[in-house]
C-alpha cells in the first residue's frame, strides 16, 4: 500500500505540467494559421513536435522502471 500515495502524487504532477502546457498550445511560433474570407486553416506544427518530444521523454522514464 505504500506504493500508492506515490503514483497518486506522480500522476498529480503529470497532470499540472500537462495543465500548465495546454495553456499554450496553438500559440507557439511556426504554428500555421491561414484566414481566408470565411475559411481558417490551423495546423500547429512546433507543437506538434513539441507534444512528440514530450511523450516521448515520458514513455521512456516509464518504461525504465517496467
């Protein structure tokens, strides 16, 4: 049972960072927006990568402690 307070605070932290970097996406510079009388194109590439390396950094200290 000791094992649980600490996933609980793990999975707490993960959540705020998580929080904390959804404020900004679609705001990162090299995120492609175009506007064209009534249509809008959004595609958000930097975060796109940036969400890629963060996951990535992620799964890997999780799948160290497997």
């Amino acid at each position: 049972m000791t094992e649980f307070p600490k996933i609980l605070m793990i999975l707490g932290a993960v959540l705020l960072a998580i929080g904390f970097f959804m404020q900004f996406i679609g705001k990162l510079p090299g995120d492609i927006l175009v506007k064209r009388g009534n249509f809008t194109f959004f595609f958000p590439v930097v975060t796109c990568i940036v969400i890629s390396i963060l996951l990535t950094i992620i799964f890997s200290i999780f799948g160290r402690f497997k």
